[in-house]
C-alpha cells in the first residue's frame, strides 16, 4: 500500500474516540426520548451525524478532515468564551482540540492520507 494510501494511527485514534462519543451521545439520545423528546432527538441525531464523521474519518474522505477541523475550532472557540466568562473548564477542554488541530495540520502523512 502506498503511503498516500494508508491511515495515520492518529486518525485511527480520533476515529475510535468519535465513534466511541457518538455511541454514548446515541444510548443518551435513546434515554433522553423518555425523558425530554426534543434533547433526545437531537442526541441521537448528533449521534448519527457522528457515526457517519466515524466512516469518514477511517475511509479518508477529505470532507471529513475539514468536518473535524471546523468541529475542533468549534470545541476550541466554546472553551476560550467559558474561561472569558469566568466558567470553570478543564485543561483538556483548549489542549484536546489545540492538539487534534496541530496534528492534522502539521503531520504531512495525515495531509496526504487526506489529500488535502
């Protein structure tokens, strides 16, 4: 297999981790339809959406790179606006998306796995 060809492990990573979010957001989605219809609804379409990133992601399609990217500068710009309006955030809610941008930014074998 070429190298253009081939899944970065990294990728490989985010895959599992936003397929693993997007089983959770679905299980609560199916909870939530009990409980309040509209926030369970929306769960498990996020959910869906979510999957359908997964096979994105692990199939290469460069609409899922930038799906990923827009989503992480999503996550990254909510985090800033809590710290501006004094709400607690965890480390991890600036380093994941900053990390998660950097990596498929900088590393050339994400880019070319992409084609982007």
């Amino acid at each position: 297999m070429q190298m253009a060809n081939r899944r970065p492990l990294g990728v490989t990573i985010i895959a599992i981790l936003v397929a693993i979010g997007a089983i959770f957001e679905i299980i609560g989605g199916l909870v939530l339809l009990a409980v309040f219809a509209p926030i369970g609804i929306f769960a498990l379409i996020v959910g869906i959406v979510s999957l359908f990133v997964v096979w994105g992601l692990w199939t290469l399609k460069p609409w899922a790179f930038w799906l990923v990217v827009i989503v992480e500068v999503v996550h990254l710009v909510q985090a800033v606006l809590s710290v501006a309006r004094g709400q607690g955030v965890g480390i991890g809610d600036i380093a994941f998306p900053v990390v998660i941008l950097l990596y498929l930014f900088l590393d050339r074998n994400v880019r070319a796995a992409f084609r982007t």
